[in-house]
C-alpha cells in the first residue's frame, strides 16, 4: 500500500489524467442517454466542450494558470452554443481549488470571481422551474461549493508558504550554527596555540638555562650540576603535564581534571613560577599588595600566563645580569599586574611592530588575553632601561 501511495505521490498528472478519464466517461455516457438539463442533443458540440473540460483536470497542476483560462473560455462557450451544466462542470470547481492553492495571484482573484459568478450566471442561462427566493436558494447552494473550494486552496498556499519559510529559517539557522562552530574551533585553536606557546617558552627556557649550567659546572661542582638537572626533569615533567592536559582538551573538547591532566594555572601559583624563576637563575622580587580575594577562572589564568610570558621574554631578551620584578596589586575594581626588569630590553619590533616574538605569540598573545577579559595592557620599555609590562584586568567575584 505504502509503495503505491509513494507511486501515485511521484505521478500527480497520471493520476489527475485517471480522473479527467473517469469524468469524461461519465459525462459522455450520459449525454448519449439524454440527461443534460435544458440543454443541445448534438454530441458533435457536447463531445468536444466535455474534452477540453476534462483536460483542464489533466493538467491543472502542470499549468493552472493556462488551464483556468481555458476553462474560462469553455464557459463562455457553453452559454453561447447552449451546452447545459455537465458532469464536466465539476472541472470549474477543481481548476478554482487548485489555482486557489498554487496558481499566481492574479489567477487566484480570478478563480474566486469566475467561482462567485458560475452559479448565477448558469442560473440566468438555464433557469429552474421555481420561484424567485427557490432560484436565490439555488445560486446560494451552487455558490457554496466554489467559495469553500477557493478557502481550502487559499489555506492550502499560506500553509505551504508557512512551511517553506520555516524550511528556509531552518537551513539558515543551520548555516548559522555551522558558521558559529567554525569560529568556535577557531577560537579554541588560538587559545590552544597561546596556551602551547606559554607552556613550551617558559619551561623549555628554564630547561636550557639550567642545561647550560649543569654542563658549565659539571666537572667542578657535580652536586650543583646535579641539581640542575633535577630542576631539569621536574621542569619538563611539569611541561609536559601541561601540554597532556592541552592535548586532552583537543580530544575530547572539555577540560580534564583529575588522572594524567594537571588542573589550569591560578593566581596562587604565580609564587611557584617566580620560585623556578629564582632557581634558573632569574632574580625576581615578588609583592602582592591588597587583600586577595577570588577571581574568575579567565582572570586566574590571564594573570598567570602573562607573569610567565614577561619573565620567559625577561631571560630571552634581558641579558645575564637581569633582574625582574613582579607586582600583583588586588584594587576595588580590579587586579593590576606590573612586570618590570632592568636588563637590556626588548627588541623594538617586539612591541612596535604588534607583539610578534619569533614564530611565537609574544606580546600578540599577551593582548589577545587581557582583550578576551575585558581588561588593558600597556608595554614598552623602561626610561631608565629594560622593560615594562603594566596590565588591568577587570574584577569580578567569582561565583
């Protein structure tokens, strides 16, 4: 059954054409058997009109705007050479439906007004044996039909565009999504590139300071070559802790807590950075000013990850006899952070020429995070020699 209404649903002309033949037999049976009301017995006008009106069922969907016209016209034919109201007829009612539905709106209006005026047209032409309110009831009976049939079809047309709007609403707000997840991947991405980049300078610079010690001292003072590489391997442990909990992120989209992935970097470990900041060799003079208090997450690792980048660009760029300093200032309104050092300073297109340090993110990065937080970032160098980073992130309570 399921294969068959499939069928005919492909096929809409062939089934219509069934129709018009079926009507055709009906109407030309019973023309020959003398039952057309008041009207001409000659079957060489009657064959030909009931043809055309059939047709018009045929291929009312392929063109209803053609068809309705001529259905027009073969009224118009029928009052003149007196072809009475044939079973045929039902093609007016079918043509007004279907133009009604999906002809244009030209087509429409005129469907509705032939529909009005069939009855009463047909009234007046070939008018019953009955009293002057029985023909009035007449035309309002044979009225009825033709007004619902254009309601239904108009019905049929807002309902169709009603869906095809929420069709296009649908496939433009898939598009939309689509478009909204790219940005997303992309976003992830540069976070995980910034994130990659701070992790690796940092760590991957306090590993080669410490390499270069050991193999300085190595044959004078083996217990400080020692010790330098076990700074070493808990630096790269560390690193490498790091980089699985980013590499997790990647996998499986969403933080990881617990198992090999190390938790994301806070405020509070800032102390730790400028700890294996001392024990590579960097002095650094560390203060916390006003009252700690939580922070958002985003800020958490804002303020981390700058600290880690200043002092990574400190030992770069600095020189061997730098020192650095690390302010962390808790205001009403905010956390301020200023990060200075006294060695030789940056090169100048590392912050003139936006940020770029190298094939990293440098600067860029740093003012990609403070933006995402709301928060300023001002860097340049000293006036009296090396370089500051003096950066304002908004504070909110943590929730």
């Amino acid at each position: 059954m399921q294969r068959l209404y499939d069928f005919l649903r492909r096929h809409p002309t062939g089934v219509d054409g069934f129709w018009a033949l079926v009507l055709f037999g009906i109407t030309v049976v019973a023309g020959t058997a003398g039952q057309e009301r008041g009207g001409t017995d000659s079957m060489a006008v009657l064959v030909p009109v009931v043809f055309l009106l059939c047709l018009v069922i045929a291929l009312r969907r392929r063109m209803p705007e053609k068809m309705l016209v001529l259905a027009a016209v073969l009224g118009v034919v029928q009052l003149a050479l007196n072809v009475a109201v044939t079973a045929a007829d039902f093609a007016l009612l079918v043509i007004v439906y279907t133009v009604a539905a999906t002809g244009a709106r030209w087509a429409s209006r005129l469907a509705l007004a032939m529909g009005l005026s069939a009855a009463t047209v047909a009234q007046v032409r070939w008018p019953e044996d009955a009293s002057v309110p029985g023909q009035v009831a007449i035309i309002v009976f044979q009225t009825v039909p033709f007004a619902l049939a254009w309601v239904l079809g108009d019905s049929m047309r807002t309902r169709r565009a009603y869906f095809a709007q929420l069709e296009e609403r649908n496939a433009r707000l898939e598009k939309e999504r689509e478009a909204q997840a790219k940005v997303a991947v992309a976003a992830e991405r540069a976070r995980i590139a910034r994130e990659l980049h701070d992790v690796v300078a940092h760590n991957v610079s306090v590993m080669v300071v410490q390499a270069d010690g050991a193999a300085y001292v190595l044959d004078a003072a083996p217990d400080q070559a020692k010790k330098a590489l076990e700074t070493i391997s808990s630096t790269g442990r560390q690193a490498l802790a790091e980089m699985r909990r980013l590499l997790g992120v990647l996998r499986t989209g969403e933080h990881q807590e617990g198992g090999e992935y190390v938790p994301q970097p806070d405020v509070e470990q800032i102390d730790d950075l400028v700890q294996q900041c001392r024990g590579s060799g960097l002095p650094v003079d560390f203060k916390i000013e006003g009252t700690p208090r939580p922070l958002p997450s985003g800020v958490e690792l804002t303020a981390y990850r700058i600290v880690q980048e200043a002092l990574t660009n400190t030992r770069k760029h600095g020189g061997p006899n730098a020192g650095a300093s690390v302010r962390l200032v808790y205001f009403d309104d905010g956390l301020g952070l200023l990060v200075e050092d006294d060695g030789k300073g940056a090169p100048h297109e590392l912050y003139e020429e936006g940020g770029a340090d190298g094939q990293g993110h440098g600067l860029i990065g740093m003012r990609e995070r403070v933006g995402m937080v709301g928060g300023t970032l001002d860097a340049g160098p000293r006036p009296g020699g090396g370089f500051r980073i003096s950066v304002l992130l908004p504070l909110k309570p943590a929730h």
